[in-house]
C-alpha cells in the first residue's frame, strides 16, 4: 500500500495561515490566550501545543543582499519510523501504512515518553487537564478514511500544502527544485531526517533559517529508543498504581460516550 | 442549496477530487480495525458563499441534527476550489460564537448599560423616532427656495456585508423615507474607483475576474496586499507563476506579497502617480505603445481645444477662490457634425497622445525616484518587465485595493493605471485588465444597489435640486452622441430610471404623475461620509442607521466621528456582534450619563443563516443558502427592513405626515405576510430586482434582458444592470432546464410563473478549455455575472478591426463569419454588444458597427478624461501632510480637493513621520467579525505598529515595547514590530521614516485595541471625497508604561 505524505513548498506559501485554522476547526481545538505575536513576525501561538497542532513561522531571512520573508510549517512529521511509536509502551501511537502515524487514546497511559522520543518535539501533553491525552497532527486520519485530504492540504489556497503518495511527492519536489534551481535551495526536509518522514519540506532558503531543527538523525530514531524501552517494566511497577487510576476514569468516561461525538483525528 | 452526503462525496472527487481519490488510491481497509467508530457520518450540505473578502470564494456548511458542525472550502467552486484563507477557514466561529447578539438591545438616554427589548417592543419605538424626525427635519425648500422634499435629519450607513436582495429594500425603504444621506463602505474603499474607471471606460467595476490572473504574463500588485488581504487571489496568480509570469509588488512595506512576488519596489506612501507615471513616460519614450489598439480602442487620436493647457501643476481654467477648475477648455475639438475630430497619424500636436507624451515626458527615472524613494535599479526593472507586454502576445493586469484608493488624488491614482493599461493595449483582454480588489463580500452589490448618496440602483443618478421635474432630470443624463458608430448605452437611460421608479411604487408610478419622480429627496452639494459625520458633528443629523458598518473604528477621524454619534438623538444597529460604534456611549474616556443618545442595537443573522447573493468582485452574483436558524432571536436585516416599512406605512396612513404618500403607496409584498416570521421572500425581492412586465400580453412575466426595458411604464426593474439574472423559464433552453436549485417560480400580479435564478447555476464546465488556447476560467454557466453574464468587459477590445483576437492564443470573443447561415456572429464570452466587427471585409469602416466601449459616449476609452474634478491626466501632487515639498510643481496638493479643517494639518517639524495604515489577513474591516473570532483573535491579538529598524534605535525601541503614535488628530498605543521589511527613504538627501499600522482594532470585542483611525484626516480625494488612510504625518514615541 502506498505511503502518503504532505509536501510543503515555502515557496508558494504567502503565510495566510489557512492552514492552522482549518486544522483547528477540523479537529475543534480551542483557540489559545495569546499577546503579542509569540515569535518572530505574526507568529501566534509560540509554539505547538495541545491546541495547536499546525503552526506558521515568519522568518526575516538576508542572504548576502538578497532579503526573504519565508514562512515555515511546524507540524507532526509523521515519520516512516516514528520514534514516539516505538517509545510507547502500549501501542497507543501508531505507524499506519497509508502513511500517518496514529493515536489511540483509549490505550494510552499517560507516560509522555512519545514526546521524549520526538526528534523534532511534536507531542503534547494536556498538562491542565486532570484527566490528559497526548495531542499531535493526525494528518487527519479520520477526513483520509472519507476519501478527503488533510484539512491543511485542502485549504492551502497556492498548493504550497499538498498531499499525495510520497514518491510522487518526493519526485515532484525534485522536479520544482530541478526546473528552478537558483529559486530553490536544493534539500527535501524529511526525505532522509530521522529515517524519512511523511512530511516533506522544500524552502527558498537552508532549514536553518527557518529555525527548523537540523541536527537530526538521518537513522530512525526508533533504533535508539530501544534502550529506554529496556527500562520500562520496571517503571512500570512503579508506575502502576497512578496510572492504573488515571485509565480506569477514561476508560469510565468512554463507557458513558462522553466523547463518541467528537469528531477529531483522534481515534 | 442541499445536496446529499453521497453527491457531497461525489462532488468533493469532482474537482482536485476526481483526480485526487485515483491519486490517493488510498485502501484504508487494513487500518478499519482502529477506525471501527471512528468515520463520522455526513451532515445535510449546504453551499453557501464567504461573507469576508470580495474574492468570494465557495463554502460548504455541514449541518447535522439541526447543528452546523463544520464548514469548510467548497470543493466545487471554480474559484477557491476548496481552499480557504485563515478567515474563510474560521466561519465556524461566526455561527457557534457565544459573542453572538441573540436579543434586542436598548440603552436609554444617559444610561450606561443595555436593557432587552422584544422585536414588537423596539420596532414600533423605532418607527415612531424615524416619522418625528422625519417630520421634524423635512426640508421642502433648500436655501435657492428650490423644491427638494427631503428628510435631513436623518442618515443611513452600512450594507457591503448584506445580501444584495437586501440592499435594494435597503435603498428602497431609504430613498422612499426621502433620505439623501445614505452612504456605505464602498465610498471609503472603492468610490475612487467607479469615479475613475467610468470616466474612463464607462463602468466602475473590476474589469476581469479572479481567475482570469492565470492568462497573465506580468502582474502588478501595487495599493493592494493581495496575498494579505484577497488571500485565493494568490491561487490564480500562483498559477500564473507556474506558466511563467512574473509577479511585481510595489508598497512601502514589504509584505506577505511582496515575499510571493518575484520583484519588490518600495515607494513612499502617497507617490503613486509619480511612480506610474515614470511607466508610462517609459512606455512612450519607448515606444513600447500598442498603436493600433489605441488608434482604435481610445481617444488617442481625438484633437483637443486649443485653449486646453497646463502649467506649474495646475490645468487650464483653475479658480483658486473655489478650489475648483472651469473644465469648458478640457473638450474635445468637434467637426461640422458635432463629432470629436481625430488625427489617426495622432502626430497633431493637439492630440490626446501628443498632449498625452508632453505631459508624461517629465517623469523620467531619476525625477521619478527622486519623488518616490524607490532606488533607480529596482524601478527599471519594474518599468522594463512591466510595458514588456505591450505587444499582442503579452499581457499584464494590474491589480488594486485600498493602497491606491484611499488619497487626497485616488481617482487620479487609478487613471494613472488607466492610461499605462490602455498604451500597452491591455484592456479587454484576457489577463489583463484593471483589477480593482473589493473587499467586502458584497461591496461590489451594494454599489450596484447605490448605497451612496449621488446614485440610485444600477447608476443612474440621485434627483438633484436642479431638476424640478423627470422631464429634466432624463434630459440631464441621458447623454447624447452625435457620432453614429457609438452606441452610447446611455442613452437607454430613462428606460432604467422609468422602470425603477415602477419598482418602487408600482401601480401607483404613473405617467401622469412622473411616476412618482418627486417622491425622491433631491441632493444639493456633496453628502458623503465625511460631510455626513460633519453634518452630524454640527447637529443636523438627528438619527442615523447603521447596517453592519462600524464607523468608530473604521471613519477617517475616528475621535471626531464617535464625538459626532453623540449628538444624535437615537441610533439604530443592526449587526452581528456589539460593534464598537453601537457601544460609542462607553467607550474608554467618557461618561455615558453625558451622552444623550438612544441606541437601539438589532440582533442580525450571519450569512450561513439566510438566503439571497452576493456580487464579488469579478461581479459574479453568488446565490447562498440558510444552512441554520440565526442564534436567539436574531432575524435577517430583510425582516428588519420588511417590519420597519409595516410600522412606518401604518404610522403614515394613521397620522399623515411629511410626504405621506411616498410610503403609503411604497410597493413591498414579498411574501412576507405569508411567512410565519413575517419574512420577506428573497427570491420575490431578486424577481423585482431583476424586472417584470406590468401590462401588456406578458404582464408578470420576468423579463429576459434590459434591452426589453421601457420608458412607458410596461416594465419594473429594480436595477437595470441586474436584469437578466431571474428570468421566466417556460422559454428557455438548453440545459438551463436541467436540474438544479436555479429553477424557481414566483408570483405576479396573483399569477404563478416558471422562472430561472441564474445567480444558483452550478454548471462547471468551461468552455474555455478547448485546445484552442482560449482563455481560460470564463466558466459562464457557474452563477451569473453582470452585465448579462459578461465575463470581461470591454471585450469588444480584445479584437481588432476585423473582430479576431489580438492575441489568438488567449482570446475572449471572435467574430467566426461562418456562423449564423453566414451572416456571421460572435463566439465566446458574451460580447459588449452584438455589432459586427469594425472592419468589412474589404477593410473600410462597417457602418453598423458600434466603437468598443459602448459606456461611453465617444465610444472609446479615455486617455484623456474630462470628467473628473481635478484635471483630465493624472499629475503628481504631495499628500496633504508630507514631509516634502513637491518637486514636480509650486502646487503642493490636489488643488481641487475640499480641506474641512485646515486648522487639522500636521507640520511636518512637529510630525516627521510618514504613516500608513494596513490590513492583515487574519481580521477584516473594523474588526467586529474578525476580533469576535477566537482562532483569530490567538493569531493577532494585539494592534501593533511595523517600523524599520532604523526608526527603531534611534527611538529606543524593541519589538513587543509599547509606543504612542500622534498625530495632529489624536494619539495611540500600540506594541512595535520591528521589522527589515519596512526601511526609511532616502529622498532629496533627507531620511524619510515611515511607519504602517493595521487598521482593525477598537474599544470593544474579544480583542481590543487601539484604532489607527484616530490618527487619520478628514480629508477627501477631490472626485469623490474618499478619505485619505493611506498617507499622513505622526510623530512615533516609546511608552513607558504599558
């Protein structure tokens, strides 16, 4: 089966941000208390977070005396070998073949190791809430099951997001750097980061600029959680007894269909 | 529109759908185990249109147990096709929002809170307050003792954010109360515009449309944020770019356009006719002019008086004492005919291209920098890749918005587009064009609809105290052409004034009693915004209405405007929210007991909660759906028009009063008696607008086309321009006869007819694309576009004289002789006129031809306008308050704009700071939508203030340190943001700071703010009196205290 992924193109972007707000009100996360701008340029909300799971950057970018104004993407990357999957003990984040990688939040137990194990800090935890989930992008697993494409994607008025089969996407990306290469500087963000990601970027400028982060792997970073992983029955013991609450009131708040009409990516 | 979840799916495959669901080929069986709850089932659909922006992208509103619970881009319409900016993406929050007024609010003179009020309750206090002073405040006589019949006292604002069905009964129950003083956002937006285009080409409107971006080589993004502000704009254009073209953004910030565009110029606010014109003095000195299309398509060739002159910045005829000119000079040289005499050879050195060159030759590069700040390489380039496109096979558009409308000289801004379109022979054809961007969803219907005081529906014009009778008034405007080859279409004008008048008061519109003429209030002088809120400062407006417009934070002045709502007597809102303007009375600094105002604050319901279209910017009217009840009690502005008109007719026939007879015999039956909420019926209104016939054999039917229109009396049409989109059906063809929600019925006269509303067609198809190469994205059976579904006007200039395509690749209309048994006829768009081409075929002049532009009475485009107040070329005059003198001339200003406080302008020692206001995608407009929204209020919480770096250390100033910006008008805070992409002016060896601030912030609201318009003049362009936003002095300073 052939693995999906989203291309993003910095170049097409005009930093509309349709995108985070399709996401919000495709996945109903509440708007955040901001002031300001919480990063360089209108960017709002500083970071990602349980509520904001897709987030524009503004990036003032002089290279020699060429100046850019380049707007990235911070986003659950959706990695081919994800290390938040492999990190958590019980299967509550999953890799799926069609391409994103899922949360099952009747499974998890609360132990954040999934945002440790992130190589570009994507998870999140519901720290204000007594009774917390981890949130990230779903790539919207639940619009993909409809035949629709992700609710960025769809949304993106110039086609900077765009979805479809990876290799495809990979070619394409190629292509546009190909055909316009003083245009484009010339690496696919994600093609071999952390082992491959589901999520491509391709920029006017090196990733640095856009603050991304860099200094990633390019071997899964599944392969090093192994480690951790060793540890975690012990933990678990000691961990038991907190956790074993915390899942038995979600489990009682599942039995009572709080949530069977939220419409969420999470499944 | 409902259509059901599986044709939704179907239609969601349809567009990058069907290609998408192969692409995807996405098995998803394997992952069910997980996923077993977890597809959500499919709400009802309903198709509805975005109430923000003029782009007017499509929306589809889910809606499931009587719930919306999603909405989200419309994957079938031609323009966005499923994409939505972050605004369009937010609507959700509009109707599940808990800011929402949901009940009737009353606040008592001196009060300081609101008290609820049931609709019975406040509509007949309402009435009562509009017939005392109605009658209170008539003026029968004006001060020359002429007859006017008008109610001065009182004002009506608002209605760009209405259905267009709803700013017709809005105009109609103003105009029939004897209002003169009704105007709405168009005149602070776009009035620049329709002064300038129809002086030009003959319509106000937008030339092409969003889509056609794409047949573009070049586009000019100048007095626009389009990427910002027009955001699906970017898609066409994008687009564009993938076909090679190049986009150039000229502003004096960079933007979120400038960093799509492929080159940036900046220039200093307030210079934009400098920097065109160095365009087109480019052009001329190199030849890089289309001389056969203008020899053919424009006065070019017309010989002017020879009194006509112009000298140290001021044309012939200017009397300094009226701040005005004697235009009698500005004519064209007329045969023994009467006919404009013309020099094809255009080599007479009274010319228009002549005179023309002359004028232009003094805006080289260096004196044009010089002026602008633009460093001279940048600006070449730009003159270069931008008049590349004068020859046939290129072609640039040039795209606009508030950064050029918005000047003590906007009308002249955009002729200066004007003339540089015309020379590169860019007009009419496809990519080209003069694109000005509106901004409201429906500011393009609310101008056809003649919200404003000086016209009435379709553009034809306000009764004047001049013309006592109808007789005089046609005479006045019904323009005259001695030239048999122009159609001069206004000359069908008293048809649509006769047939409107028959809207009005129907039966009781006869002609004996100048069908009902004198029931409308007649102007004398200028009653624009800024006269208004004058006129209301001074007392002499003693209620106003305000239909979803905000003006205490969006007027020019704000401190004065909001001062000036305190000295009504009542004030009457109909809006979404809480707008600042409906809570003036406690704003920050004053004490509500002091201010004597009634407010009444009416509960409105939110574009996805009623029926009617919208007209965006390209003039597609978009018909959209109720997908949900309005929250609480809210009830459309029709009802409120619909209950107000009841009460008022009651009130008149009971007491008498001034001018009784006007409402009594107002005709309003729309069904809404029927209704169990007493709601009008929107497609009886649209059937009116549209036109019926009132006697005769096909007396109630709709009529098909304005040609049909009479000066009799058989004919009614709310608008002229209109006509067409509603038609009778019984004759029609084709698959306008398939399924669909545009086939309707209405009644007439007791009798039931078959009809169309075109506005709901949903054919995608386009014709266009045929491998041909013919321009793409006409797409004629999706809605309908006016005038009668002409996709690009003046198309009858993108043909030469034989009537084929300038540039065959990428035409509109061509005249195929094999058509029609070979009589020959016209293919493609729908042409301005059905008139064979000019040329027969031996070549010589067809006599029954028509000249291109048919609006005007010369038949052709106007290089040369003299029609306008100051001067028939654009010239080069500093903003009222600049820190330059004008280099160009010793006249400093616009000498024909009307200065209301002299006393008001900043000296620029005091104020050295050049200051612009802005918008940005997240918030629209005044702010109350978009600051009301949660998702866009966590994006842009704060009014901010963008500064160079520059400007920045020497003030000692980080970003995020709050400042106060001041003005001769007034003082703000706001939080810095400091920026590379906002750098001073280097001009005549002096540095020019210049500083931008975002307009959309004010006392109330989910996010509050500052407004930037209590810094701004109240100063007008001299055409039209649109305020000058964009260009004005302050002073910048760092606040202490937070």
């Amino acid at each position: 089966m052939a693995v999906h992924a989203l291309l993003i193109d910095t170049v097409r972007c005009t930093g509309c941000r349709g995108c985070q707000v399709a996401c919000k009100q495709w996945n109903k996360r509440a708007a955040e208390k901001t002031e300001f701008f919480g990063g360089p340029g209108y960017q709002n909300p500083a970071d990602l977070s349980k509520d904001t799971w897709c987030l524009v950057t503004y990036n003032e970018v002089r290279i020699g005396d060429r100046f850019e104004w380049v707007f990235g993407k911070k986003q659950c990357m959706h990695c081919l070998i994800p290390g938040c999957a492999s990190a958590c003990p019980v299967g509550a984040l999953e890799k799926l073949d069609s391409g994103p990688v899922v949360y099952h939040k009747d499974k998890c137990i609360g132990c954040r190791y999934c945002m440790l194990a992130c190589p570009f800090v994507v998870p999140r935890f519901e720290y204000d809430s007594w009774n917390p989930y981890i949130t990230k992008c779903t790539m919207c697993y639940d619009r993909l099951q409809m035949g629709e494409i992700p609710a960025c994607a769809k949304t993106c008025p110039t086609g900077s997001v765009t979805f479809g089969e990876r290799d495809a996407l990979i070619r394409e990306a190629k292509e546009r750097i190909a055909s316009n290469p003083s245009e484009y500087h010339h690496h696919i963000y994600g093609l071999e980061e952390a082992g491959g990601t589901c999520v491509l970027h391709i920029s006017n400028v090196p990733f640095e600029e856009l603050g991304y982060i860099t200094d990633v792997p390019k071997r899964p970073i599944a392969a090093r959680t192994e480690l951790a992983m060793k540890s975690i029955p012990a933990v678990m013991v000691g961990l038991a007894v907190v956790l074993g609450a915390s899942y038995r009131l979600r489990t009682r708040a599942q039995l009572r269909g709080e949530d069977a009409e939220r419409p969420s990516g999470t499944t | 529109m409902e259509i059901s979840r599986r044709s939704f799916l179907a239609a969601t495959g349809g567009t990058g759908g069907s290609a998408l669901l192969g692409f995807l080929g996405l098995d998803l069986r394997p992952s069910v185990a997980y996923a077993s709850q977890a597809v959500p089932k499919r709400g009802k659909i309903f198709t509805t249109i975005c109430p923000y922006c003029g782009v007017g992208c499509g929306l589809i509103v889910e809606v499931r147990d009587g719930t919306v619970v999603n909405i989200e881009g419309d994957p079938d319409h031609p323009i966005n096709e499923g994409s939505l900016c972050s605004k369009g993406a937010s609507l959700y929050q509009i109707h599940h929002n808990d800011r929402r007024l949901r009940t009737v609010g009353y606040r008592k003179p001196g009060s300081d809170q609101w008290e609820t009020l049931s609709w019975d309750t406040a509509m007949k206090m309402i009435a009562e307050r509009v017939k005392k002073t109605r009658d209170e405040t008539w003026l029968e006589k004006d001060d020359r003792g002429r007859t006017v019949n008008r109610a001065d006292g009182i004002a009506c604002l608002g209605g760009a954010a209405l259905d267009t069905e709803e700013c017709y009964l809005l105009v109609k129950a103003m105009r029939t109360m004897g209002l003169v003083w009704i105007e709405h956002q168009a005149r602070i937006c776009h009035s620049s515009t329709v002064a300038s285009l129809a002086s030009s080409f003959g319509r106000g409107a937008m030339t092409n449309h969003w889509i056609d971006m794409i047949n573009s080589d070049v586009l000019m993004i100048m007095g626009s944020n389009a990427a910002e502000t027009h955001p699906i704009a970017a898609r066409w254009i994008q687009r564009a770019k993938e076909r090679g073209a190049v986009v150039l953004s000229a502003d004096p910030r960079y933007t979120r356009t400038s960093s799509f565009a492929d080159h940036y110029c900046k220039f200093r606010s307030g210079t934009d006719i400098a920097f065109v014109g160095g365009f087109i003095n480019y052009a001329l000195q190199n030849d890089r002019v289309n001389h056969e299309y203008i020899r053919h398509c424009t006065n070019a060739t017309f010989i002017i008086n020879p009194e006509f002159g112009f000298e140290a910045g001021l044309f012939t005829g200017y009397d300094e004492s009226q701040r005005g000119y004697d235009k009698s000079t500005w004519a064209y040289e007329l045969d023994e005919n009467g006919v404009p005499k013309r020099d094809p050879s255009m080599q007479h050195p009274r010319c228009v291209f002549q005179l023309l060159k002359k004028h232009f030759a003094r805006y080289d590069v260096e004196a044009v920098c010089s002026i602008t700040g633009t460093p001279q390489e940048d600006y070449r380039k730009a003159c270069d890749v931008y008049t590349s496109t004068w020859s046939s096979d290129r072609v640039a558009t040039w795209l606009y918005a508030m950064g050029t409308t918005q000047h003590t000289h906007a009308t002249q801004n955009i002729r200066s587009y004007v003339i540089l379109q015309l020379l590169l022979g860019n007009v009419g054809v496809a990519g080209g064009g003069i694109n000005a961007l509106r901004g409201e969803s429906n500011v393009q219907g609310s101008t056809d609809m003649a919200l404003l005081f000086h016209i009435l529906p379709g553009y034809l014009k306000t009764p004047q105290a001049k013309h006592g009778s109808l007789a005089e008034h046609l005479a006045a405007f019904t323009p005259k052409s001695n030239d048999s080859m122009s159609a001069n279409w206004w000359q069908h004008y008293p048809k649509y004034m006769v047939s409107l008048l028959k809207a009005f008061w129907g039966d009781h519109a006869t002609k004996d009693n100048d069908f009902c003429y004198d029931y409308l209030g007649r102007i004398t002088g200028n009653l624009s915004h800024i006269a208004m809120f004058e006129a209301m400062y001074a007392d002499r407006i003693k209620g106003l209405f305000c239909f979803g417009q905000n003006p205490a934070v969006g007027g020019p002045n704000a401190n004065k405007e909001r001062e000036a709502l305190g000295k009504l007597d009542w004030l009457v809102v109909t809006d979404l929210w809480e707008t600042d303007t409906s809570v003036f009375w406690r704003r920050p600094g004053v004490d509500p007991s002091k201010i004597k105002t009634e407010v009444f604050l009416l509960p409105a319901a939110a574009s996805m909660e009623k029926e009617g279209n919208v007209v965006n910017s390209g003039r597609w009217a978009q018909w959209r759906y109720k997908a949900a009840a309005a929250p609480g009690e809210a009830m459309t502005d029709a009802w409120v028009l619909t209950r107000l008109v009841k009460e008022l007719k009651e009130l008149y026939a009971q007491q008498g009063g001034k001018q009784p007879e006007a409402i009594t015999n107002l005709y309003w039956e729309y069904g809404q008696d029927s209704d169990e909420h007493g709601e009008p019926n929107m497609h009886m209104v649209a059937a009116e607008v549209n036109g019926y016939y009132m006697s005769g054999p096909d007396k109630g039917k709709q009529i098909t086309n304005f040609t049909k229109l009479t000066d009799d009396g058989s004919t009614c049409s709310g608008n002229w321009l209109y006509c067409g989109d509603y038609v009778d059906r019984s004759d029609g063809k084709g698959k306008e006869l398939g399924e669909g929600g545009h086939l309707t019925e209405v009644t007439h006269f007791g009798k039931t007819f078959k009809t169309i509303n075109r506005m709901a067609k949903r054919f995608k198809e386009d014709p266009a694309e045929v491998p041909e190469g013919r321009c793409v994205g006409l797409h004629p059976d999706w809605t309908w576009c006016w005038p009668i579904n002409r996709r690009i006007l003046y198309n009858r200039a993108s043909v030469d004289r034989d009537g084929q395509p300038w540039d065959a690749h990428r035409w509109v209309i061509r005249w195929n002789p094999t058509l029609k048994d070979g009589k020959g006829g016209w293919e493609g768009d729908i042409p301005d006129g059905g008139w064979p081409p000019l040329a027969k075929a031996d070549g010589t002049l067809n006599p029954s031809s028509k000249y291109p532009f048919i609006m005007r009475p010369e038949g052709v485009a106007c290089l040369f306008a003299s029609a306008l107040a100051d001067g028939p070329f654009p010239e080069h005059y500093e903003p009222l308050e600049s820190p330059l003198k004008n280099p160009m001339s010793p006249q400093q200003n616009d000498p024909a704009i009307v200065i209301w406080e002299p006393d008001m302008v900043g000296d620029p020692a005091e104020f050295p700071v050049v200051a612009t206001t802005f918008r940005v995608c997240e918030h629209w407009q005044a702010g109350a939508m978009t600051r009301n929204t949660p998702w866009l209020v966590e994006l842009m919480p704060d009014v901010f203030v963008e500064m160079s770096v520059d400007l920045a250390v020497r003030n000692g100033v980080k970003t995020g340190d709050w400042v106060r910006v001041t003005s001769k008008r007034g003082s703000m805070k706001a939080r810095a943001l400091v920026t590379n992409r906002f750098e001073p002016f280097f001009i005549g060896g002096k540095l020019v700071d210049q500083i931008g601030i975002p307009w959309h912030w004010g006392y109330n609201g989910l996010a509050t703010g500052d407004s930037a318009n209590v810094l701004t003049p109240h100063v007008g362009d001299a055409n039209t009196m649109i305020p000058e936003y964009k260009a004005f002095l302050c002073r910048v300073e760092k606040e202490e205290v937070a």
